[in-house]
C-alpha cells in the first residue's frame, strides 16, 4: 500500500508526484544539503495518496468533478460560486481515523514530550514546476499547535486546493482539476515572530542579471513580505566576490517595515498570528547584520548550484536561538524563462503631473483608466486594460488582476505579491506607493511608467512614449574597437549589462551624488559649522542611520559604484571622480556654505584643482575611500579611476600623490590604474607628459571642442558653431590619439557624436582609437557606424597593398 504520510528525511526529488514541490523540494534540501551547513527544519508530509484516499472515504471525488464541469469558463460567472460549494464539501467530511492515527504519530515524534508548534503548508503536486509558480494559491498556517488544531489545519490545506483563485489558475495554466492532488506539509516552526523572516532570488529580480543574490525581509513571521504588507529591507549580493570571500553586499537598502507579525497571546485569539506595529528603533534597523547576509547568500548559492536553476528562497532567523533557516525553495519561473537578450524599451517623451511614486516592477508603460478597489470583492469593477489602484494585494486577488494594464499599490515592496504578479503577467507595477488611493482619483486617465530606473511614477493623464524592440542576441560586435558604455544610474546597471558592450568607458559619479547621497560633502565633514537650522534638519534626516556623517557619504557612493561594476564585472569600469562645477556643487543640501560664487564656473573651480585645494581637499577623501571600499573590500578590481579637466602635468602629479596619501596608492595595489580625460588643449600638446603619469586618456569631445574654438556651449548665441566635426576640434582629436599610441597608453572617446555622424566614426578608427563609449540608447547605432569604420579602413588597407 502506497503510503498516507512521509518523513523529510525520506523524501528528494523524485518524490515531486507523491508529496508536490514544495515538500520534495523541503526534503531534498534536508536529506542531501544538511551535510554542507544549510539548516532546514525537519517536518513530514502527507502524500497526494492520502489526498485521494480522503476524497474517496468521503465519496467526494466525483461530486466535485462535477462541480467543476459546472464552471463557467469562458467569464468565469460563477467562479466564487462553485469554489465556496467545493471547499464546503471538503470541510462538511471528515478526515479517515488512519490518516488522522498517522499524522497525530508523526507529530508527537516531532514534538517529542511536549507538543510544539509547527507550521502548516500546501503542496499541490503539479505545483512548483518551472512553467508554474502556484505561488500562494493555497493556503498556509502558522503556530499551529497540538493534534486537534493540527487536523483541523490539514483539512483546511486540502480544501484550499479549491480556493477561487486557485481554480482559475489551474484553468489559465492547462493543468486538469482531477488531475492535481494536495500534499500538506507539517515542519517545526522557526521562531521568526521574535526574529526576522524574508524571502530570496538567485538572481535580480527585475533584469534577470545571474550573478546577484537578491535578499529581503522583514521582522517577525514572513507572511507580510510574501503578502506585501510592508516594505522590506532589501540586499544585494554579488556572487563571483562572495566565492573569493569579499564584502560582496554591493548594495543595501532599509525598508520602512511598518508592521511585525507575531503569534497571538491573548486566550481566546480568533487567529493563531497577529499583525503588530513596528516598533520606531527596529524600522531604522536591518533586520539582518552583514555576516548574516553573507551566511544567507553563500547557502543560496549552495542550493542554486544543487538544483542547477536560479531559485527563489524563503528563510527565517529563530528570536530565541539567533538561528538560521531556510523554509522553503522553488524554481524562479519568471526571468529564468526569457531571454535577457531581448529587450522592449519604452522611453517618456513628455512628463506630466506626478500623482504617487513608489518602487518600479519591471520597465514598461501602460496607460489607462485608474480603478481603485479596496477588495477583491471589488473586482467586478474592474474592466480589462484599466489599472488596479489599491492598499495591497493577496493571492485572492489573482484572477482579478489577470484583467490590469497595470498595478499600483501603497504598501509592499519588490517581493510582494503584486509584484510577484505583475511579473509574471508582463505588467508593469508601482508598489509601496504610500498614498496612491488618495492622490488618484478613482476613473480618471493615467499613465503608469517603470522606464525611469528603480523609481516608478502614476502620471496625470495620457503621455506619449516611445517603444522600441531591441535583440542582442545575435550582434556581431566591432572587430579592432571596443564599444563601450556611459552609465551614471546604479538602478539601471544589470538591465544596461545586457547590452551588447566591452565594459563603460565613463561611470559619471555625478547622478550618485545628487540622487542618493544628496549632501555636501563638506557639509558632511563639517557638520557642526552649519548656520542654517533646516539644512541640519535635512541632513540629520538623510544621515540619521550613520553617526559617522562622512561614513554616509562613502557608504553610498560606493554602493552606487559597486553596483555598476558588478553589472559589468570582469570587464573595465572606468569611474570619473566628481565634476561637478561650483554652481552645481552649491545645489547639493548644504553646498552654499562651501562653495565660491565664480562668474564663469566651466572654466572655474572645477575637476581636478579641487582634489588638492584645502576648499575641498577633505571631499576627494571621501571619494577616494568609496574607490578603495569597492576595489579592496568589496573585491570589484576591474573599476579603474579618472581624473577630469587636470590642467597641467604639474596638477596631475599632486592629485596622484593627494590620491596615494588617501589609499589608492598603484605601487601597493598594481591593477589600480588612473586615467585622465583629454579635455583641455594641454592635454592633447603635452600628452606624452601626461602619460608618462596616468595609465590611458578617454577624450571629453565636448569640453575639449568647447576650448578649442573658444565657444561656450551654454550659450545659445554661439551654439551654431559648436562642433565636434571642426576641423581644428578634429585635428586635436585626431593628435591626441597619435600621442598616445606612441606612448603605449590606451586611448578613448566618450560621446554622442560616433553614434549620430558615421563620418565621425570613421575618422576616429582610420586614426586607431582603442574605444568609444556610448549612451545606452546610441550603442546599436554606434555599433552598426565602427563595424561599416572598420570595414571601409580594410578595404583601404588591402588596396594599398
């Protein structure tokens, strides 16, 4: 006889049909991955025979198929009709004494002599293959405790195989009612409610990039992340520096966690869990310290490397014992699925009225009409293309969004259900908004936009946008001349990693500073010399997690640049240090105090002359200590630094000592290498000097086309003049390049021009350039110019001969 339950320790994944995902996936980590470390709490399971056995003691099986013989398949009508009539004849029966004799054993030998709680998990057997998540389709309990309360909750799990949403999804998918039977899994609970739970992918959530471990959670039980009740703290791991045993967590970002769920105390509580506010200390804390992000990550590569797929994990830190667990795995059945290749991007070509903000899901647009719901009792609402506006959303609220252009939420964050959906339907999502039910009104037109990085917005109104099909998949790129990449925005680095490049020739460190970190800083390090009480009060806000003001300042911009360089990792990233001029500097929170008031600040105070100046000397500290936090700590070696607008050799070589002095010294560290950009007409006169001192040159066309024809590009009188395509900026462009071969340097450009003219491509490979960095939107153009360069250079070379 086949048997009614199965013990963890007895179960792999062979066991897929018997006891359904979940639980062969419970018992393969606990039977084969103990040995190397990863902790799973022991449990067992009933098996789909002991699904089909209650059925046919009840004489149920048939009826039901009935039932769902009588659903309405087309509207779906009569859906919570027919789901609440088949969840009542399941619970209307009893469960038969000799599964109800094997359950109650398993327990006791559980709990050993003290009854303990455990939690109480669905497994459909179809459920958890990679064309299918099932995800949060039946039902789960938690601090379940004793035989009666244990029985009650498997009976519950078996009805909950015919939850609405879960017979719609089963329709939407292909797969047979009578063909899916319910294991339920019964496993030690973790004491998660006096710790911290959250959930995990192998990959990054939103681009599909493979080498990061993507981490999140929450304090107390894990049901408010899987349910976005609450926005979560988020980690980012980068796996090829996690396996050399470096700081790997290339990014962190704190959540406000506004609720903890915890089990009920009260006698006579009508649910076993309650959901609590968070209290104000534990939202400014991460719910997890580095070394237990580490630990995480290094088992979920284990468990990656195991099942040979990207995974994603749910785990959980025990309060009382400071352990942790890892309480379930399945395959990632959204981006594991595409081609990362293949890539729609969609571009806004006018913006309007921002009505709420939050984080973006996947990149796309949609526009509709907003409907808000406050339920999924609310769904009738709800017209196929129109944009669901609510609080959050739960599983029950699957087969309503089927019918959403979009989603948009006030709570959660990336690992919540909504945007779990979202994914997996192809819409794009903003969640955690805040106040999205207030500021939208309930059928007026928006537009929802994903395309502007990691921050989504609800527009007022309908806005034009551009789409546009790109595949990578097969291009064939440029033989003799690097194509580079410039990107400034780390929200966009593991997309822009997919795009067909040789690494990025300019990371502007400008966007970090004015996006993230927000701050001066001078103001920073000189904090207390602050006058104005409400620039304080700002920075007091942005900084209040750091006691060490200037550790903000380098904490941040080196996530921002490590994220960059983990995107592109192993290849160059070639990071800019700040260039900013005196006006632009003013305009960071405190930068008035700081900054001198010059007439002409794009030939003032600028690039390098800074770096060694006792105005800001303190300031390049802290960019420099970022550099050295992302190449020795972090182990992102492939991120090279340049200096921009050095005047003179004579200012190369202090800004080289002022950068030994603050750590990054090339004689200790030999694969650290400094550039400088040929901006000015000295670098290009004496480039044989400035490369006796720096390790390559990248040409700044525009600050170098600017001085050499003497034209002030900000003027709108004399802009017709300015181009890169003048003879005289072309003769400098073209002297610098000779220079530095000569030299032995590497050399290469940065700019629009190579994309937009062919003619100007081709003049930079006839004249040996090594590299050309584009814009993310100009790479294809600019490819398609150096590959039609070079082809015309050889036929003029095989001519000659």
């Amino acid at each position: 006889m086949q048997p009614l339950i199965k013990k963890f320790c007895d179960i792999n994944l062979a066991d897929l049909p018997v006891v359904g995902g979940k639980n062969s996936s419970l018992g393969e980590m606990f039977s084969k991955l103990s040995t190397k470390g990863i902790k799973v709490p022991d449990g067992f399971a009933t098996t789909a025979h002991a699904f089909w056995y209650f059925l046919d003691y009840n004489s149920i099986r048939q009826p039901l198929q009935q039932l769902m013989q009588q659903l309405d398949k087309k509207d779906f009508t009569n859906l919570k009709e027919i789901g609440s009539n088949a969840r009542k004849l399941i619970m209307d029966v009893w469960l038969p004494d000799e599964l109800e004799d094997e359950i109650v054993s398993a327990y006791k030998e559980l709990s050993g002599e003290k009854d303990i709680e455990v939690a109480v998990r669905s497994s459909a057997t179809a459920e958890d293959l990679p064309q299918a998540s099932f995800a949060g389709q039946h039902e789960s309990f938690l601090n379940v405790k004793g035989e009666e309360e244990l029985l009650k909750a498997v009976q519950k799990c078996f009805a909950s195989l015919y939850t609405d949403r879960a017979i719609k999804y089963r329709e939407d998918n292909g797969f047979a009612h009578d063909k899916v039977a319910l294991s339920v899994g019964i496993q030690k609970m973790v004491r998660s409610d006096k710790g911290c739970s959250g959930v995990g992918f192998t990959l990054e959530p939103e681009s599909g990039f493979r080498d990061i471990i993507h981490i999140s959670g929450v304090w107390g039980l894990g049901e408010n992340i899987v349910q976005g009740t609450v926005t979560p703290d988020e980690f980012f791991v980068f796996k090829p520096t996690l396996k050399q045993n470096k700081k790997a967590i290339v990014q962190k970002k704190l959540g406000e966690k506004e609720k903890t769920m915890i089990y009920a105390t009260t006698p006579g509580a009508t649910s076993p869990i309650i959901n609590i506010e968070t209290e104000k200390d534990k939202r400014e804390q991460y719910v997890l310290a580095d070394e237990e992000v580490i630990q995480l990550a290094n088992w979920f590569s284990v468990i990656e490397e195991h099942y040979q797929k990207p995974m994603d994990i749910e785990w959980a830190k025990d309060g009382l014992t400071n352990e942790l667990f890892i309480v379930q795995a399945r395959p990632e059945t959204v981006h594991s699925q595409k081609n990362p290749y293949h890539i729609k991007e969609y571009k806004l070509i006018a913006k309007g009225e921002a009505l709420a903000a939050g984080s973006a899901i996947g990149s796309k647009i949609a526009i509709g009409t907003a409907r808000i719901l406050e339920s999924p009792k609310d769904g009738d609402k709800l017209k196929k293309g129109e944009i669901v506006i609510t609080d959050m959303t739960s599983p029950d609220w699957d087969p309503i969004l089927k019918n959403a252009a979009a989603i948009v939420t006030n709570k959660g964050g990336r690992t919540s259900h909504a945007s779990i959906v979202a994914r997996e339907l192809g819409v794009p999502a903003v969640v955690g908004c805040g106040n999205a039910t207030q500021t939208i009104k309930d059928g007026e037109l928006i537009t929802v936009s994903c395309c502007e990085g990691e921050k989504g917005f609800v527009y007022k109104g309908e806005l034009s946008y551009k789409e546009t099909d790109l595949d990578f998949t097969n291009i064939t790129k440029p033989q003799s001349t690097e194509v580079m990449m410039i990107v400034g925005d780390p929200d966009k680095a593991f997309k822009f990693s997919f795009y067909p490049n040789d690494g990025v020739g300019l990371m502007r460190i400008e966007f970090i500073i004015t996006h993230f970190i927000q701050v001066h800083p001078m103001a920073l390090i000189k904090f207390n010399e602050i006058k104005d009480a409400a620039v304080k009060q700002k920075i007091e806000e942005l900084t209040h997690h750091y006691p060490n003001k200037e550790k903000y300042f380098v904490d941040k911009l080196a996530e921002g640049i490590a994220t960059i360089a983990a995107a592109f990792y192993p290849k160059d990233v070639i990071v800019r240090m700040s260039d900013f001029k005196t006006n632009e500097y003013a305009n960071l929170i405190g930068g008035k105090d700081f900054e001198p008031h010059e007439e002409n600040p794009m030939l003032g105070f600028r690039g390098a002359s800074r770096y060694y100046n006792d105005l800001y000397k303190d300031g390049f500290r802290l960019e420099c200590e970022a550099i050295k936090q992302v190449r020795e700590e972090m182990g992102l070696v492939n991120v090279k630094v340049m200096i921009p607008f050095c005047r003179t050799v004579e200012e190369g070589s202090k800004v080289i000592e002022v950068m030994k002095q603050n750590g990054l010294d090339r004689i200790k560290d030999e694969s650290l290498e400094i550039y400088v950009m040929a901006e000015i007409p000295s670098n290009v006169l004496l480039a044989e000097k400035f490369a006796a001192i720096f390790d390559g040159f990248s040409i700044g066309s525009n600050d170098l086309t600017q001085l050499t024809l003497g034209i002030d590009r900000d003027s709108a009188i004399v802009s017709s003049l300015f181009s890169e395509q003048n003879e005289a900026a072309m003769e400098m462009i073209k002297m610098v390049i000779h220079k530095a071969k000569q030299a032995g340097e590497k050399i290469g450009l940065c700019g629009q021009a190579p994309s937009d003219f062919p003619e100007f491509a081709k003049f930079l490979v006839e004249n040996g350039i090594d590299s050309i960095s584009f814009n993310p939107d100009a790479v294809l153009k600019g490819i398609e110019n150096i590959i039609l360069a070079e082809s015309n250079t050889k036929s003029k070379m095989m001519a000659h001969l």
